[in-house]
C-alpha cells in the first residue's frame, strides 16, 4: 500500500513537471533584453538641430534617420537610409531623392514624406531655429521642393563634392516629423519623433529611455528596450559595469587603472576608431591670444609623447594638421610643426612682452576622461611660465561658452563626417560663426575651402586641402593634439560593436545578446 502511494506521487509529480516543461516558455525567450548604457554626461535635451554634445547625438542617431547614412563597420561608405535612391545633374547642382515606401512616425505620427524632408532642411536653414548646423548646411543648400510624396529635390548653390555626408543622420540634418515639430513647438527638445529603430520614452535628469521600433522597416532590433543612465562619477559608474548594473560604458576612460578594473572583471573592452581628435581653440579677442608668438608658445610647451604614454595608455597618436587624419584631403607633409620645445616656449613669450610669463583661463567640460589630459597639459604649461585658470563645467554649459563665442582656450574633441571639408568648414569658415564652433572666428581660408568643396576632381581638390593646411598651420587658430581612439567598455553577454564608426555614439539595431544553451 505505501509502495503504491509513492508510485501515485511519482506520477503526480512528473505530469507536473512535464506540464510546465510544454505550457511554460524558456526563461531566456520571456525576459525583456535591455541594455543599460553608462554615461556621465547630462542631456540639456533631443532636438537634432540644436545640439553638437556628442551624447546626445549618441542617442539622435537612434531615434532618427537621414536621406543616407555609413554602412556599419566602414568609415566613409554610404548607403541608403529614408532614400531609396538618389541621383544628380549633369552638373551637380541638383539631387534627386526617391524615399522608401510606407516607412512611418513613431507614435502614430504617420507616414514620412518629401514635405517632412522639406520640413527639416528648411527648419535647420531657418534664422529663428539658432541650428547649430546653419552655416554649414546653408553653405550649400540653395532650396528644398517636393515633387511628389516620395520624392524631393534639393538644389544647391554651387558643386558640393561632400553633399551626400549632409545627409548623414543624427547631424547636420535629421529628418524629424513637421507634424510633431508643430504640436510640440519648444517641447520637442523632450519629445523627439522619429523614423529609426528605437523609439523615445522618456527623458529625465537620470536616464534617457528607448523602445525598440517594432515597425522598423529593415526589422524590429534584437534588443527591447535601451536605458542611458547617467551616473557622474566614474568611479561609481565602473562599478555599474562590474558589477552588472550597466551593460556599457560607451566613452572609457584611459587611464590604466581604470583599463586594468576592467581586464580583472567579467567585461570587454572594444577600442574603436570614430575618427575623434583633440585641439585646443584659441580665440584671438582674449589676449594675449591674439599674438600669433603665444599661440606658438603654447604649442611649443604641450608634451604630447608624455601624455599619450602616461595619461591616454597608448589610446592616441600625435596629430600635426587641423584636418584629421584619415580624413579625405589629410596631410601632414610640408606642413610647420611644433614639437616639444620649452625653451623656444619661454623664447616666444619674452618676445611677446612676456619674459615672466602670463595667465590664460581655459574653459574644459568636467568629463573624466577629458580632466587629466586637460589637468597634464595645464602642468605643463605652468613649466614654462603659462599659468591656467582652469574654468570647467558640464558638457552643455561647456558647449554653450564655446558656441557663443565667450571661451578663451578651450579642449575640443571632435569627430566629424570623414573629409577635410567638414573640420574646415565647422572651425575655420565664416560658416561656422557663432552659433557654430568657430570659437576664433578664422576666415582667411573661406574662398579655398569653397574651392575645394566644388571641385569634383579629387586629386584638385587634395592639393588644395594641402594647401589650406599650411596655411593653418602657419597661422595656427587653433592647436592639434591627438587622434583618440575610443574604449568602449561592455559585459560579456553583448556583441555587435563596430571596429570604426564615423558617428556618435552606438547604433544599437546591430547591439544583440550572446545566446546561451
């Protein structure tokens, strides 16, 4: 009799346990994929036309699209993204865009069409919108007309040989909803509609939240849902990565310490090349900066091999041009150079009228990976009688002091669309004034640099871009530093970061997690 009642238990149990094994999906299958991202940078808002702040871009290039964008992993390689199609005339003046089909708002916003790209060229063009993007793109862009639906025809003023990487989403031009630019007026900065694979939810000082765009027309992304959290200190937040808080850390800093908490965690480190460099802007309105012998001094007395061995670990490469490299029209060949150099330092200061030195204030954003780059040449400075006021302060306040025209010496890391026309036209063209990033309002090159982006044959407009670098160099507006190469930091259960990304940020449509069995 107790035999039988253990066999009827027997029973009972494994019917229970094959009956959750057919009715209960796995785990793995039911659990929401979320990636939480670390960030130490805060969001003054989402509003592609008004923002340079790399961060937000990261997020931008999410939720929005462009006419085209850069294939994944390629560094210069177009392909199409809202445009289908594309084609130009005879003599270039005029581009041709057929847009995908039937590829819709997010939130019920409707179907995209040539009036929105009409809408948000126009928009980025209008004074009353302050676009940071106005020079640039009104450099070029004569007028937007629609021809039908799916099809919009931009003329320009001139040849533009580098038009197409206009049309690169998040920046210069996103193409963002006309209906939800006028419902929300102001409050679009908070509530972004676009086209892309992930779709805006939230936004709060914290945290950024998207959605995957299940609608996405090349396919819902492998991952749910993404959350930017912001976490200022770094210490704290690779902690958050270690300890499986966040997922990724999307700038990492460089300093050993911190690579080598990440190598004795259970996390990954991908270095990527965004095609990033550092500088330092001048503007000439603050004296002494205006006297061309203490914009020398000041690179003569920046150790650059000593930073990169000691304070980047070996993540940058001297750069000696203001066009980076890698950049179509790059060069370095010919070019005037300011090595370390102390004593012709302290040389070119006596020779300005100051034998004993002067004061300077740099204005640098408070991002720890930018303070001890920031902190190591400020020491140096001081070697040879240059004494810093080290202004710092959040990204956007930083950015804000920059635009406006206000800075004196400022850190500038950049990363731009791959040729030459792109950091020429944002920091030594008219174009790019205030409310651009032209902080020393440099115009001496206007009519070369207008040359070259309408000159078709490349290798006319290379030596003009070499020109135009020697002249740079030799009036030096601004300081090249370095080509950072940017860590990024992320757990074992991910994959699918790109080696080189000429954006901002993380495309996250190719983001998914390692299946386990």
């Amino acid at each position: 009799m107790k035999k039988r009642r253990y066999g009827i238990l027997l029973l009972v149990c494994m019917a229970i346990l094959f009956g959750s094994m057919v009715m209960a999906p796995k785990w793995t299958a039911a659990k929401e994929k979320v990636v939480v991202m670390g960030d130490y940078s805060a969001f003054p808002g989402l509003d592609p036309a008004l923002s340079h702040q790399g961060t937000v871009g990261a997020v931008l290039r999410n939720i929005f699209q462009g006419l085209v964008r850069y294939k994944f992993n390629s560094s210069m390689d177009l392909e199409g993204d809202l445009a289908e199609s594309w084609s130009s005339s005879n003599d270039g003046l005029v581009y041709t865009f057929k847009l995908r089909d039937n590829i819709q708002w997010h939130k019920g916003f409707g179907k995209v069409t040539a009036q929105d790209v009409k809408f948000s060229f126009d928009r980025i063009l209008d004074p009353q919108t302050r676009s940071v993007f106005i020079g640039e793109v009104g450099a070029t862009v004569k007028n937007v007309r629609v021809v039908d639906d799916r099809t919009v025809e931009i003329s320009l003023k001139h040849r533009d040989a580098t038009f197409l990487h206009k049309c690169v989403r998040p920046r210069p031009v996103a193409i963002v909803s006309r209906k939800a630019v006028e419902k929300y007026g102001k409050d679009f900065n908070r509530n972004p509609i676009g086209s892309g694979p992930f779709v805006f939810e939230s936004i709060s000082r914290e945290q950024v939240v998207l959605t995957a765009n299940k609608d996405y027309y090349e396919g819902p992304p492998k991952i749910d849902k993404v959350i930017w959290k912001i976490i200022p200190d770094m210490d704290t937040l690779v902690m958050a990565l270690l300890t499986g808080d966040v997922d990724m850390i999307w700038i990492f800093p460089r300093e050993k310490t911190f690579l080598d908490r990440i190598k004795a965690g259970n996390c990954k480190l991908q270095v990527i090349n965004r095609g990033a460099w550092l500088q330092l802007l001048i503007n000439p309105k603050i004296e002494p900066l205006g006297d061309i012998r203490v914009r020398r001094a000041l690179a003569h007395a920046i150790n650059r091999d000593e930073i990169i061995t000691y304070v980047l670990s070996g993540m940058a490469e001297k750069l000696n041009s203001l066009v980076p490299k890698g950049y179509f029209g790059h060069t370095e060949i010919g070019l005037q150079r300011y090595e370390y150099d102390p004593q012709k330092a302290k040389e070119l200061l006596a020779q300005a009228g100051y034998p004993k030195g002067l004061e300077i204030t740099f204005n640098s954003w408070n991002s720890p990976t930018a303070i001890p780059t920031v902190t190591a040449i400020v020491g140096q400075l001081d070697k040879v009688g240059i004494r810093v006021n080290l202004d710092t302060a959040d990204n956007p306040a930083y950015m804000k002091k920059v635009t406006g025209g206000t800075a004196a010496v400022a850190p500038y890391l950049a990363s731009r669309s791959p040729d030459a026309d792109f950091p020429l036209m944002n920091f030594f063209h008219t174009a790019g004034f205030s409310p651009g990033t032209n902080l020393m309002r440099y115009n001496k090159c206007d009519m070369d640099i207008d040359k070259a982006r309408g000159e078709l044959d490349k290798n006319k407009r290379i030596q003009t871009y070499h020109e135009i670098q020697k002249k740079l160099m030799e009036d030096l507006p601004a300081i090249p530093l370095f080509m950072m190469h940017y860590p990024t930091a992320y757990r074992s259960h991910l994959t699918g970061l790109p080696e080189r990304d000429p954006g901002w940020g993380i495309d996250f449509y190719h983001i998914r997690f390692i299946e386990t069995k």
